[in-house]
C-alpha cells in the first residue's frame, strides 16, 4: 500500500509532527509513504527516516487560489508516477488539492481534521473532507457533524498517538542541569509550554500567570518551545511585566523535545482551542504534572485532579493557583506524573493508531473500486 500524506507546510508543529511519527509508524508496518508539502524543518527528519518529500509550491492560506490548482494538477502527476493508492490530506488548503487530484485520478483520498475551522460559506458548500474524516477527539467530531454537517458516518475518531520510544529516554539528574544551564537557568523550578506560537494558544495567559506565579516562588522559569507570529508580542508583554530574565523563549527544537520537556516541573497548556493537544501527550508520556485548559479535546484527556489539573479558557489566575498548587504538594505532583504516565502510554501509542489507520485506508481504497 503506497499513501500520500499532503499538508501545506512541514515546519515544527503539530500537524507536521503528527504526519513524521505516523509516517515512520506506518513504515515499519510495511507502508510505504510518500509527503508532499511546500517543505519546512521537518523535511530533515524525513530524509533521516528515508520517507520521501516531494516539494509543492502549496504555501498559501486562499483555499481556491491559483497555487492550490496548481498543486491538485501536480499532484495527479505525482500519484500517477509513483501509484499511489491513497491520498491524505491534513489541512483545508491540502484538503482542496487532494480533492482536485482524487476527481482527476479517481484515486480516494481521506483527511484529518487536527482542530476547529471557521465554518466559512466557502468551507459549507464545497464538501472537500474526502471518503473518510479522521477526527482527533470526540471534540472534533462534534464540531464537523455541527459545523459542517458531516455526515456522522464518513467520521471517524481516531486520537494521535506518541512516539513512545522517541519519549521513553530517562535523563539523569546531571543531564537536566547542563540542559538548563544552557537554557540560562540556574536553579529552582522550571513550569513551560509547547507549540506554535500563536493566539489560540493562548500563551499570553501563562507569561500572565508567571507573574504570580514568581511573586510566591522567586526562581521559577518559563520556558516557551516553539515559534510563531505571536513571539514578539509575548516578548514585549514578558518585559512589560518584568519577566524578561524569567520567560525564556527557545524557538522550535524538534530534536530536543524530549529533553525539553524533561527539564520541566510542570507543562502548561493554555489554549482557548484545542483538537486534542499532541504536546500535551507527549509532556504526558515523560511523567510531567500537567495544567491545561479546560477546552475541546484536552478534556477527553485530562481527568481533573487525577491526571492533570484543568483551568477555565483564558483565566491566568487559575493557571497561576494550579501550578503553585503543584509546586507546593509534592505527594500531588507525584500521583499526577504517574497517573499521566501511565495513561497515555496504555491509550496513545503510534502503533495502535497506525493500525487503526491502516484499517480505515483498506476501507477506503475498497470502498472506491
């Protein structure tokens, strides 16, 4: 079976580490995959794990734009050359071209819905979901059949799952002091986040938080994985609030993720939206207590005060109450690593949704001939 993943970009985040990790899972089950996009950083880790890219001028947020037709021709090209037996697509822009080069080659394509879009009338009338729609939460679901009005039948749930083996490394206690003394920090504790740096990530809540959060424990850091529009805003807000030396901005590190994470007492997910939130999986995996939102598809995640603690939309006192909470109750933050630990690496494993999405491309390709 050869599947062509198409996505508009494949710079750090999670769409494009959601589309590395099922790529390599999907190989070592005797898949062959193949990506196209307009390229990015995680071009790189595809040549490592010898998946090959294709490049795509693709690179462009106007649905029905030139470069999407463009692409949706080239992309008939590249299924035919290379017969390819499925098409998936991961955003609305990828969506339309992988339509446009399914109706040209009669090859079926699917796609996956990693989070909300505007329900635009554009995006009502033209139905681009393709055969099949994998939803990443129950959450998602339910906005495509209430939004979109997908029929409930062409959904299905299938949730991202972790690379447990990139995330099953334990650092000593001397490898996550030089990471965070490379990283400026000398001592005391270390709350972060990851992801795009973007509003609906809601960021600007927890740099709001640190302030609290620094007046009742004086050495606390922030540490913020990733890039995005929003860093300059974030950074002027960190130095209006005087935590310039506090809030610590790393750009995106694929590659030092796991130890990232690791250098963490506490992750933090303060999103306003959210599909199902792979970095918090990932945070998860290595045993970090974890506070988050209490919005889409976290709460198919998060069991309040079992495995995580959940905080309204938007509301930076309570992220501030929560960590401190944590930070002062270590019996607490020991219970919650080991409840999160263990959850999701018995629910969200990459080989459990490779097969799941193996199943749904035979039942795809099937369903077409």
């Amino acid at each position: 079976m050869r599947i062509l993943h198409v996505n508009t970009h494949m710079n750090i985040g999670g769409i494009g580490q959601y589309i590395v990790s099922l790529a390599k899972a999907l190989k070592q089950k005797k898949v062959e995959c193949f990506v196209a996009s307009s390229g990015g950083e995680l071009e790189a880790e595809l040549v490592r794990l010898d998946i090959r890219h294709i490049r795509l001028d693709m690179k462009t947020k106007f649905e029905f734009g030139p470069k999407v037709f463009r692409s949706g021709q080239r992309l008939a090209r590249i299924i035919e050359d290379n017969k390819i037996d499925l098409i998936h697509a991961h955003t609305r822009v990828s969506q339309v071209a992988s339509y446009l080069a399914s109706r040209r080659t009669g090859i079926p394509y699917v796609a996956t819905c990693h989070g909300y879009f505007n329900a635009k009338l554009s995006r009502r009338l033209f139905d681009t979901w393709g055969e099949k729609v994998i939803a990443i939460s129950e959450a998602v679901r339910a906005h495509l059949e209430k939004d979109f009005k997908v029929d409930p039948k062409r959904i299905e749930v299938i949730y991202n799952g972790i690379d447990l083996q990139r995330f099953s490394n334990v650092y000593s206690a001397d490898q996550i002091a030089r990471a965070r003394r490379s990283l400026g920090i000398q001592r005391g504790n270390v709350i972060g986040t990851m992801g795009r740096l973007s509003s609906i990530k809601g960021q600007k809540f927890l740099v709001e938080a640190m302030k609290e959060i620094v007046s009742k424990s004086k050495d606390t850091h922030c540490l913020m994985i990733g890039s995005g529009r929003e860093e300059a805003a974030l950074i002027d807000q960190s130095r209006a609030l005087g935590l310039e030396d506090r809030v610590i901005f790393t750009g995106a590190a694929y590659m030092d993720i796991p130890l990232y994470l690791a250098c963490m007492d506490i992750f933090v997910l303060p999103s306003i939206e959210e599909g199902l939130g792979l970095a918090l999986l990932e945070a998860m995996s290595l045993g970090r207590p974890c506070v988050a939102s209490a919005t889409g598809g976290i709460k198919d995640i998060i069991n309040d005060g079992v495995n995580g603690i959940l905080t309204p939309v938007g509301d930076s006192h309570a992220i501030a109450k929560a960590v401190l909470k944590i930070l002062s109750d270590k019996e607490l933050a020991k219970d919650i690593s080991k409840s999160a630990r263990d959850f999701v690496r018995g629910r969200f494993s990459i080989e459990a949704m490779a097969d799941n999405m193996i199943d749904l491309y035979k039942r795809a390709i099937r369903a077409k001939l």
